[in-house]
C-alpha cells in the first residue's frame, strides 16, 4: 500500500526527517518564535497605542498650543484667533485647588478647568463616562475624571470639599470623564500619576470665574494650529499677546506633560523592539546553521545517492532550505500566536495606565508580514552555508564516507600540563578544539542569553538608584506646599507655625527657556537658598553640592541636550511676564534622574526677576505623629493650591514601576531561558549524534552511564562557564544602550547594574543548562551498544 | 575439572520489532573453559554475534541460563552489568571503536584509570607490537595498529575473557594475521579465555575449539588436536 501517494519521495522523506528531529526543531522554532513574538509584541503595542492616541487626539480636539496667563481679558481670545497660524483658539479657567476628600487624611489637590456655559467645548472635549457636564453657573457641580471617581470609588452624586482661592466650596459629582489632556494625569510636581490625590475637575465657566475673580476674564488658553502653521511662530506671538497680562509662556504638545510621557514611553517601545529582536534571530541563525550541517553531515552518503540517481543540486538544496522554511514556519507561527496575545496584553495595561475611552488594536498585515520575512531571511542564511557545502561535492566523493577527523594535542600538553586530568576531560578538551568554531557559537549563543537577562534585570537595580538618589539623598522633604502666587518671606514663618511642622526651606520657580545657540529648553528655574538640608543636589559621586553663590547648577540630561559644560555661559529667556533674556555661567553639574533641573540662588533669581524676596512654596519636614492634624491644617489654609508628599510619591514610584516592569521581565526572562535552553539542547544533541560511537565504546569499555554523560557534560560545561563573562560583556553594553534609547527629558535611568544582577543571569542560564543537559541525559542512557558499535565510522 | 568461566544453558535471545519476531538463538549450550581460545563459527544472522553479546553483558537472554563463573548474568540489572564488563571482560569489535580524540597511550589509559590492578598502558601497547607508536592518534594509524591498540585496551586491565567480534573483518589478510598474533599472544601469556566471532573459517585452526553456529544454535563443536600459529593462516 502506497502511503503519502502523490507526495513527491524528496518531500516524504522532509516530512518524516521533521518528525524524526523533533525536539530540536522545536527548540529552535522556540527561539525563532521568540524574535518574532518580541518584535510583534513591541512593535504591535507601539503602533496600537499610537494609532489610539491619534484617534483619540483628533476626535477630541487635542491642543497644539497650551498658554497661560495671570489675568487676560476675554476680548483678547478673538484676537488671538486671528492670529496668522491659529485655526481655533478657546480661553478657559484653570487653576489648582487643595481638596478634602472623606476619608482621606491627607489633602489631595485638583486641576479645575472650565467648560464653556451654553455651548460645547470646541477644544480638549471631554469624553464624558457617565453622568452630564455641570449647568452653566452651578458652583456646586463637578465633572471628575475616571481615574480619580474610580481610586476613591465615587459615583455621580458623591461630594468634596474644594478650597478655590482660598475658599472652600462643597462640590456634588454629576459628571464622570476622560480628557486628551489628561491620558497622563499626574498632579504639579509628582513623578507619577496619583489617581487618589490628583483630581481633574471640570465646571461651569461662570462659577470658576466667580471662584477665581475672572470675571470677564481668562487665565488659560489652548489654540488648534492650521495645516502647515509654525508653531514657533505662533507661540512667539501669543507670547507677545499675553506678556502684559502675566502670561508664563506658551509651550507645544512637546511640553504638554500627559503628550510628553506618552511620547516618552512610546518611544521606550520603540527601543525595545531595535534591540531585543535583533539577539533572537541572531541566535537563531546559528542554531539553524548547526543543526543543518550536522544533518548533512550525517546523511551525505545519501546526498550522494541521490546525485548519483540523477537530481539536480537544486532539487537538493531546495529540499534542505524547504526543511529550514518548515521550521522557521512553525516558529513563526507560534510567534505570532505569543506576540499578539502579549501585544494585547501589554497595550490593554498600558491602557489601564493611560487614561484611553478605547483602544485600538493595530493588527497591520505589514508588521507580520516583515517578521516573517525577517525570520526566514535569518533562518536561510543561517542554513545556506551548509547546503551549499552539501552541493559542492561530486556524488562519487559524498558516498564514500569522510575521512576522520584529526585531532592535536592541546597547547601545553607537551609539558605536562594535563597530567594531572582524566582521559575523559582531555576527550572533552580535544573535541572543543578539534571545532573551536562551533565551540564558540555555542558560548556565544549562551552569553546572548545571559546578555538578554541582565537588560531585563538591570531595570530593578536602575529603579532602586533612582528611588535612593531621588527620594533618600535629594529630594528628602516630607512635603512640598505650592502656592497659587508669588508671595512675600514671611509665609516662611507661618509655614513654620504649622502643627508638627520641624523644617522650613523656600523654593522660588520661574518659567524659563534656557539656550545654547540653536539648543533650547523649556524648563521650570528652581532658586533655593544655600545650605538647604532637605532638599540637596548632587554630583556624579552621589556626594552633595552647594548651590552656588553665582551661577546655575543643571542635571546631566540639560547638560546633554544644550551641550553645556562647566563654566559654559547660558542664555536664559525668562518666560513669565516676557521679562527678557540674561545670560548666566554654568557652575556645576549635577546628578537628577527626574526631568530638566536647574537651580540656583533663591536670591539670585528674584534679582534675575528683577524683584523683592518673594517664594513660589515652601518644603517641609515635620513630624510624623501630628500628621493628621497638620493635613487639617493644610485643607483649611486658603493661599495653598497643591501640596506634594514624598511618602506618597515614593510608594507610587515602585507600585508602578514594579508592575509595569515585572511583566516585561518575566516575558524576557522566559524568552532568554528560551534561548539558553535551545542553544544547549540543540548542541547536545547534535553532540550526541557525533559522538554516540565514543560513548557507546565507553559504555562497553564498562564506565556507567554517568560517567559517560560526563564526557559530554563537561564540554558543555566548559562553554557555559566561558559563556558567562562574555554574557555580562553583552549584558553591559545592551543595558548602556537600552540606557540611552530610554533616556527623555522627564526622566533618565542610571546605568547602574548590581553585581547580584550578573549573579542572577549567570544562575538562570546555568539552570536552563542544567535543564536541557538532563533532557539530554535520558537519551545518553538509551543508547543502543550494539546497534551503535556495529555501525561503520 | 576444568575451570568453567562461562556456563550456557539452553540460552534463547528473541528481538522484537512491531509484530516481526526473530529468533536469534534458539537453545545454545556452551561451556568456555578458562585460558582457552574458541573460535566461533558461521555465517551472517547464525547467532554468533548475540551470544557473545549477551557474554559479554552488552544484552540480556529471552530464556535460559547464563553464568559466569558464579554470577547469574540473567538477573543482574544495567548497573550490575556495567560493572561486570568494567572488571572481567575485554572487548574487540570489527571497527575497533577508539576514541579519535585520544592517542593509543591515551586509549588505553582511559581503561586502566578505571581498573583495579591494570597493566601500564606502555606494557599493554608492547605486548601487541605497538609501543613505538603510542603517541599516536587512530587517524595517523592504519587499520591493523589501530586494531592492535583495541586489543591493547581491552586487555590492560587484565580481563578474565577477551571477546572479540570479527576482529579481522574490516583488514586484509596480512593485517589480520598480525592482529591475530596479538590475540593468540594475549591469550598465551595471560591465559585469558578468548573467544574470536568469525564467518572466516581459515581462522578457526589457530584456536583449541571451534563451535560452528547455524539457525541460531551450536550445530557441532570441534576440537582442534593441532592448533596453528596465526602466520599460517591466509585467506
């Protein structure tokens, strides 16, 4: 009976080689599936939140331009719509208030923004979730965001208490949204989105007017640009506009802070997907390229006969390469599957971390398509070179069985340095350097994957010094008091006079652009006092600055961007009132992972602002034990408009850190176990092929089975122990560039990597060494003596 | 009495493959005497290569009995038989098997690093003609040297039995009759019980018996009254 009638007999015979190799081919399809599931899962999600901002940008009327100004009156709106480059221009009323929520102890702080009374909003709309907007004039009607509703399980018809400017004001929820300006909701001065103690809150233009003393008035304008518009020649003259009227400078998306981080972490996808993919089709390759000549080393013979039977070296090359695009097939499927179920995975959490009313889930054909292209490309150079090597030889030559190999004595044996080593190490040796090249793929491949575990573990020992250098060395306030103005020394005192309140240090910010010929940055001026305790700046050595008598200290990221060094002279535009422009020497510096950071003399700059002593807030630190009634305090002190606390901000910092970064690192760590599982299964195997004649002699010299293994293991061995100072080399120098790909202007990571974190990729990698070696063992156990010893060399 | 070292009783062997059944051996009684050097006889699929399979603990019997000396080689288990072939038994088999990646010195010393009162390897190699050629890789070797350094190997660590399975079989006859100098001088001066597996009867007179296989039995057993010296074997 004809099986697999009409399959041509080259074909069945792939078909049963697939089966017959099975495990390997799966290990490597493994690892093919990873680079291909990491490039979709990457570039998937990238393209996805993407494509979700745009809509959402575009179909909610996203600013271009944010403004914003002490007192403007409302007539100027029009103008400012007339300007050359606007398409839509909408003035608002925005300002901070301290909030009062039940059951909370410590206050929170809101964002209130006003909706146009009697029409809709023509820009930012709000996405409303549930409930309506507030009517026109209703003072005591809110619209929350989700985010905030939800963190303090409030539903419309829950109630706060908000103090605007200075007065209290009991607020009912009717209304419950979402808001492009808001994807990122994070409150003046946080490092990271505190849904509890951040608050949007929209109302009626008429009650905030009346709130605020903006009768007739606006504080805050947002414009759409027309196609083609320049947007710094718009800001350049909506700055003009509102310069009289305290305006504190206009900025673009760029500087919007919820685009920024939004930018900042598609832009970290985007990494991710430059420099993980790249290691797994790498390695890929090689085993392909192991696997395969091993194959046809194996079965020249019948290469042979099968030249010799009259088929073209087409017809037989094209039987090996259709036998690496059947396994490059099913690894690209199977990473497919695993990069679509993670890429939803991970843009519904990003989702859930940005404020999105939907998600779009990019699935371009493209994207597949380029993973598959890029796979098999990796796969069938990887195998070219042994077909190829296949093809070359005459048919007559390729039946008759290859000469043996020939093997040397090891550098050094002649003075006797191995004496003292069994024969079965000295196999070993011998055998790593009868093929040092294959040898050294197969410690490449290791250290490959313990490269790709220590980029995925070096991000907690990055958090870690972030979290020290920034909360336990620099920022070591208890908390920081804004206020809503510029206010006078003596606030100082009354700070001091708050319940529990044990330090006081003033803090003065100005709005600035900072140049360097064509280099600019907008950036918030911090002037503090010298020999400030709880806040402090430090150098490369983590060892702490004075601020200068004169001059300007930056951060390391500044520095970078404007190519300023020490000593350098600065311009800087002062935003605020357009009060023009002073140049100032860089003094020093200095080492902050968050944001753009320049500080200088609290003195210095109200001279630089041409006024008297006047402070922007206040840092504190007090007592922890008259917490309760210190917040009490706060809530009912009218000149406060936000209040930032450290303990809260840190224990943020690493909740949303640890989850976002611990499912990356689980999905890296599996897939680099993928790796070093693949590469040391494949190459045991392929071992064991080769040497099953050796083993089998020992075997019936009389060693026991682990003894024999041993021969085998100890090559294995040997190469994951070299592997590993090449892996942290890898590990290093792919973290250092993973360092630089994410680094932003709000915030960059410390090239910091924990001799722990060496330690760990170093186990991890032994252990799926030790795995696979296992695996293989049971094989070593099986061999047939008889059948081996009987077979011709 | 003589000294008995094998003992088989009525020893069958059958391989299973799917629903094909072979019989390989079907009843074989043999008794191998210490220090003598039998010659088993018959063509290819007859049995000869099971047996000395299963002598030399390398396999197990369906049925039947099969000592040595006192150790019932039926019931012993995988570990008990390695440890069997480690002390008392020296293989040779028809493509010699050394490890390519060690030198005859070194082959041979793989054996004696394992072995409770080996000879040196030097010793063993000159008692087969090879010690000017010891530190020499099996591809720098031809094949009747790399046959003598097998059979080097298996004796250095003084083995009650040598089995030896075609060891002439991939060689010419010139080269053969030199291995089979080895075997016999081995077998003289050691007094190691020897049994040599062949399908070329010109062999058969240079031992002191010979059983001839046929279907998976001992068709006849044949003692040799005058046994010959290897040189006068050619075929």
């Amino acid at each position: 009976m004809r099986i697999m009638t009409g399959i041509p007999a080259l074909d069945r015979k792939l078909l049963r080689d697939i089966v017959r190799i099975w495990p390997q081919a799966l290990a490597i399809a493994l690892v093919l599936a990873s680079g291909v599931a990491t490039l979709i899962l990457a570039i998937g999600a990238y393209r996805s939140l993407e494509e979700t901002r745009r809509l959402y940008y575009a179909e909610y009327a996203f600013a271009d331009v944010f403004a914003t100004a002490t007192r403007a009156p409302r007539w100027l709106e029009s103008r400012i719509q007339e300007l050359p480059g606007v398409a839509v221009a909408e003035a608002r009323i925005a300002d901070y208030a301290v909030l009062d929520i039940e059951g909370m102890a410590e206050p929170a702080t809101g964002l209130a923004q006003s909706l146009p009374d009697h029409k809709p909003s023509v820009l930012n709309r709000p996405h409303v979730r549930a409930g309506r907007i507030p009517e026109p004039g209703a003072s005591g009607e809110v619209m929350v965001n989700e985010a905030f509703a939800k963190a303090h399980a409030m539903q419309i018809g829950s109630k706060f208490v908000a103090v605007l400017n200075g007065r209290k004001r009991p607020l009912t929820i009717v209304g419950i949204a979402l808001s492009p300006e808001h994807i990122y909701a994070i409150g003046p001065g946080d490092l990271m989105p505190d849904h509890r103690r951040f608050a949007v809150m929209w109302m009626s233009e008429q009650a905030l007017e009346a709130a605020f003393g903006l009768d007739g008035a606006f504080n805050s304008i947002t414009l759409k640009l027309a196609d083609g518009a320049r947007e710094a020649e718009v800001i350049e003259r909506l700055d003009g506009m509102l310069a009289r009227y305290g305006g504190t400078g206009a900025y673009g998306r760029s500087d919007q802070i919820s685009h920024a981080f939004l930018d900042a972490e598609l832009k970290q996808l985007a990494a991710l997907s430059r420099v993980i993919p790249p290691v797994f089709l790498l390695v890929s390759a090689f085993l392909l390229n192991m696997t395969l000549q091993r194959m046809i080393s194996l079965e020249r013979e019948q290469i042979g006969l099968i030249k010799a039977l009259g088929y073209s070296n087409a017809a037989i090359g094209s039987h090996y390469l259709k036998l690496v695009a059947l396994i490059s097939f099913i690894g690209i499927a199977i990473g497919f599957a695993l990069g679509t179920w993670f890429g939803a995975g991970l843009t519904r959490l990003y989702g859930k971390f940005f404020q999105f009313p939907f998600l779009v889930f990019e699935r371009d054909a493209d994207l597949y398509v380029i993973a598959a292209a890029l796979t098999l490309g990796a796969a069938v150079i990887g195998a070219l070179r042994a077909t190829l090597g296949a093809l070359a030889l005459p048919a007559a030559v390729a039946m008759r069985p290859p000469s043996p190999h020939r093997y040397t004595r090891l550098p050094g044996e002649a003075w006797g340095l191995y004496r003292s080593i069994s024969q079965m190490t000295v196999m070993s040796l011998r055998n790593m350097a009868r093929f040092p090249m294959r040898a050294a793929l197969t410690a490449l491949g290791l250290s490959l994957s313990v490269g790709l575990l220590i980029v995925s573990l070096f991000a907690f020992d990055a958090v870690e010094a972030m979290i020290d250098a920034t909360f336990f060395r620099s920022q070591r306030q208890d908390a920081s008091l804004n206020f809503p103005n510029e206010t006078a020394y003596r606030v100082i005192d009354d700070a001091r006079h708050l319940p529990g309140v044990l330090r006081v240090e003033p803090f003065r910010k100005a709005s600035v652009r900072l140049k360097n010929g064509n280099l600019s940055r907008r950036l918030s001026l911090t002037g503090k006092p010298d020999g400030t305790i709880l806040t402090r700046q430090l150098d490369s050595d983590w060892l702490p600055v004075a601020v200068p008598e004169q001059g300007l200290l930056i951060n390391r990221r500044l520095a970078d961007v404007l190519n300023l060094r020490r000593g350098d002279l600065a311009e800087v535009e002062l935003l605020d009132r357009r009060r023009g422009t002073r140049w100032v020497r860089i003094s020093e510096v200095i080492e902050s992972y968050i944001g753009l950071v320049a500080l200088m003399r609290i003195d210095n700059l109200n001279e630089l602002l041409r006024e008297g002593p006047v402070v922007s807030g206040v840092d504190i630190a007090y007592d922890t034990n008259q917490e309760a009634a210190l917040y009490r305090e706060i809530k009912r002190t009218p000149h406060i408009s936000s209040i930032e606390l450290q303990k809260n901000a840190l224990k943020l910092f690493r909740a949303t850190l640890a989850e976002n970064i611990s499912m990356m690192t689980s999905i890296y760590i599996g897939l680099a176990v993928i790796v070093a599982f693949g590469v040391v299964y494949n190459s045991a195997r392929i071992q064991l092929s080769e040497r099953a004649r050796d083993l089998a002699s020992l075997r019936v010299l009389g060693f026991h089975k682990s003894e024999v293994a041993r021969v085998l293991f100890t090559e294995l061995a040997l190469l994951a122990l070299l592997a590993q100072p090449l892996g942290w080399l890898i590990g290093y120098w792919l973290s250092w560039i993973t360092v630089q790909s994410f680094s932003s202007d709000l915030y960059s990571t410390p090239f910091i990597i924990e001799t722990a974190t060496f330690a760990k990729a170093s186990l991890v990698t032994l252990a799926a060494t030790i795995g696979s070696a296992i695996i293989v063992r049971k094989r070593i156990d099986r061999l047939d003596l008889i059948a081996v010893l009987k077979t011709r060399e | 009495m003589p000294d008995v070292v094998f003992e088989a009783r009525n020893v069958t062997k059958v391989y299973r493959t799917g629903e094909v059944e072979v019989h390989a051996l079907t009843g074989v009684d043999l008794d191998l005497y210490a220090g003598e050097l039998v010659v088993l006889l018959g063509p290819s699929g007859s049995g000869k290569s099971t047996l000395l399979n299963i002598l030399g603990g390398l396999d197990r019997a369906t049925s039947g009995i099969c000592r040595f000396r006192d150790l019932d080689l039926t019931r012993l288990d995988e570990k008990a038989l390695t440890a069997y072939r480690r002390r008392y038994v020296g293989f040779v088999f028809q493509f010699y098997n050394l490890i390519p990646s060690l030198t005859a010195r070194e082959n041979v010393s793989l054996v004696t690093e394992i072995a409770d009162n080996p000879m040196s390897p030097h010793e063993a190699l000159e008692l087969v003609g090879l010690g000017p050629r010891m530190d020499h890789f099996p591809a720098e070797l031809s094949g009747g040297e790399q046959q003598r350094v097998a059979i080097a190997r298996a004796i250095a660590k003084r083995p009650e039995v040598l089995l030896c399975d075609e060891p002439t079989g991939a060689l010419d006859s010139h080269t053969g009759v030199r291995v089979l100098e080895a075997i016999n001088a081995v077998n003289k001066e050691l007094g190691t019980t020897t049994a040599i597996i062949t399908h070329n009867a010109a062999i058969k007179d240079i031992a002191h018996r010979v059983c001839i296989f046929a279907d998976g039995r001992i068709a006849e057993t044949r003692v040799n009254e005058r046994r010959i010296e290897p040189a006068e074997v050619s075929w």
